[in-house]
C-alpha cells in the first residue's frame, strides 16, 4: 500500500509523475479517435451508424432523470464526502444483498467519478511506482494507460485461444517475475467472456496464496446472458470490487461508479479522492439511488442487446468475421479479421470512410496481437444493426 499522503508537496510529485508519463508512454485510446471521426462525419450529414463504442444508446432510466430534475429545481448541487453520499452507499449496500446474497457494510463502499476515476484511485492507494500488475490481452486499453502513467510495470498475459484468466496464467507469470496486482473484467471488454465461477474461485484463491492484490472489474455485472452474475466478493475478503452506473444502468455521461474496498483501503481511497476530485458529482449521485429501482425497465434494455447479440453471433462469421471470443455477456463482439485484412486500424478507418460504419480496431486491446482482430458494439438500435451489417456486406462485395 502507498504511504499517506500527508503534504501537498507528495501529490504535486504525483501529478508531475504523471505528466511526464502521459506525455511520453501512454497510447491513445483508438476507440475513441474512431468516435471522433464518426462524429466529424455525422456533422457533415453522412449517415454513419456506430459499433464502436460501449455506449448504451438508451438513455437513463425515467426514474433516475426525474430524480435529477427535481434535485435541480429543489435543491443546491454542491460537494459530498469524498466517498459519496450516505443514501447512495447505503442503496450500493443493499444491491449487493439483494443480487447476490453478500453483505456489504455501506462504509466499504466508495462512490466514485465514474469506473475512471475508481481506477486511478485504486492503482494510487494499493501499488508504488515499479510494482508489477497482470492483466490480460486482450483486455481494456485504460487499464494499460493509466498504470503506464503512474510508472506501474504492467504484466500482460496473452490468453491466445483462452477465453478468460484463470489461475494457472497467474501462477506462470508470477514465476517469471513476482506481481503484486493482478486486474481481470468478468464479463470482459472486448471479448464479453464471463469466467466460469469455479474458475473465479479458484484465479482468487491463488492470488491470495500468493500475496497478489485483487481487483475484479465488474462495470459489465448484469449484462452475462448464460449463467448469473458471480462477484469476486464471494470468494476472497480482501478483494476490490470496481462498478459503475454507466453500462447496465444506461448512465455513461453521469459519470458515477463505486469501488467495495476491504476495510483497510478505505481510508488510503479516501484521501486520495479528497485531494483528486474532491467528491462525485452530488446530481448523479442523488439520481442513481433511483437505478437500483428501475429493473423492469433496463430488462427490456437488455433483452434487445440480447436480440442484438444473436444477429451478430450469425451474421458476423457469415462476412467473414470469425468471432475470436464467446459472447457471454457486455455487449461486444470481438472478432479475428484475418479474412479480410492484416492491419485492422486501417480496416476500421476504410469502413468508417466508405460503408460508414464504425467498429473498433483490435489495437486498443492488445498491442501484440490487435492488428489481426476488431470489436463491434451492439448496445445500439436493433434496426441500426441490421443497417450496418447490410452496409458492410454491401462494402465487402
């Protein structure tokens, strides 16, 4: 765990720290230079239907705005503690007993800026500048950025033809050299891979045995569509658990998240969020009490990912786009391109430019092996789908 941070002088070395690196070492992210140019040619006029990124196209639960209106027209908008406010802790507490049968004391959980923002509070209070953290490739490219920024040597574990992380990668590459972290997503981004719940066991089992930290990224929790939702909780009291409003509960621009942290890492995520963001935004905070309330409507939501997720899982490998993962939750497909080109930035940046359709170049996902492989999003319309596979097909011929 990091020393305190006691003098401002401390985090000011860390600010610099992380300028010097962001300036010189972190990759962008693709993902979104890809939105960029979809939006410069939606405000052209041209058409352009994207796959490229995770966004939810609905928008927040009725619930969730309305409360946000009326805390608008009623109430001053102003800072919270640091770690969110009582009644939203408390809510967080109460889905985690009603989801998943665990009981999780509301002064464990921290409300944060967005799942963004509980990633950089998490690397900062648990590792020092050095330490070695696993992660898989393919796998979300911030996770890669922010530690490389922060000066965090970054293990990445090549799945090849595994779907998941599981134990015996953690022990391989704890042999090479040792971690003192290890990240995993279940459901993952790109992939949409859940790891089965006796391979959750055991990967934190192991973790344990070995003195490696636990962070479990559950931001795609309530979007798995073959087997229910299986938190790291269950399996280890030390883990760290990081979530957020944005995916399943359609709140991507609130930019609310929350991270369950073991007791002795509240204190240290505390005070680094006092000095970094002073607080979550309290609108979206006062709003995302009401989430945990509207089931019935984000169900339906993701009943049309899921129709999405069968069109995509036939009409995919029949364009060639042989799908390089299971589809066993988010809402991605993630898939080998190989068929059609050696080089899938320049695919993506091609298909953008003349079938107007926006996917995601494997790139951001795995630096090795990314130029073979592509992402598509199915969180849109099921009419823009069904576009934009016909477009492809059309583009391909």
């Amino acid at each position: 765990m990091r020393p305190e941070f006691t003098e401002n002088r401390q985090l000011e070395e860390v600010k610099w720290s992380f300028r010097f690196r962001a300036e010189g070492e972190v990759e962008p992210f693709h993902a979104m230079d890809i939105l960029a140019e979809a939006n410069r040619l939606k405000a052209t006029g041209v058409p352009v239907v994207s796959m490229a990124v995770g966004q939810p196209s609905d928008p927040a639960p009725v619930g969730v705005r309305e409360a946000a209106a009326a805390a608008l027209r009623h109430g001053r908008i102003g800072y919270t503690d640091a770690l969110g406010l009582a009644d939203l802790r408390k809510a967080i507490a109460a889905h985690y007993s009603e989801h998943y049968g665990i009981d999780v004391a509301p002064s464990r959980i921290a409300v944060t800026t967005g799942s963004s923002a509980a990633f950089n509070l998490a690397f900062l209070a648990m590792f020092d500048p050095g330490d070695r953290v696993a992660i898989a490739a393919p796998g979300y490219p911030a996770y890669r950025n922010i530690m490389a920024a922060l000066g965090i040597e970054i293990a990445e574990i090549e799945l090849g033809t595994d779907a998941y992380l599981h134990a015996e990668h953690l022990k391989a590459a704890h042999r090479e050299k040792p971690l003192k972290g290890v990240l995993f997503a279940s459901p993952a981004n790109p992939t949409g891979a859940v790891i089965p719940a006796h391979e959750l066991a055991a990967l934190v089992k192991t973790a344990e045995e070995l003195g490696i930290a636990v962070i479990s990224d559950e931001i795609y929790h309530r979007l798995a569509y073959a087997a229910p939702d299986v938190t790291a909780l269950a399996h280890g009291a030390g883990v760290t658990v990081i979530n957020s409003f944005s995916k399943y509960y359609c709140m991507t621009g609130w930019r609310i998240g929350w991270m369950v942290l073991p007791e002795e890492l509240v204190r240290p995520v505390e005070r680094v969020a006092q000095s970094l963001y002073i607080s979550p935004p309290e609108l979206s905070q006062i709003a995302a009490i009401e989430a945990f309330k509207a089931t019935e409507e984000l169900e339906r939501v993701k009943a049309r990912y899921a129709w999405n997720r069968d069109l995509l899982m036939t009409r995919l490998p029949e364009l060639g786009f042989a799908l390089a993962a299971p589809m066993d939750g988010a809402f991605y497909a993630f898939c080998d391109v190989t068929r059609h080109t050696n080089d899938s930035m320049a695919f993506a940046r091609k298909m953008l430019a003349e079938a107007h359709v926006a996917a995601t170049p494997g790139r951001d996902f795995d630096p090795l092996q990314g130029h073979r492989t592509m992402r598509f999003s199915y969180a849109g319309s099921h009419d823009d789908m069904v576009e934009a596979l016909a477009r492809i097909e059309r583009w391909l011929k």
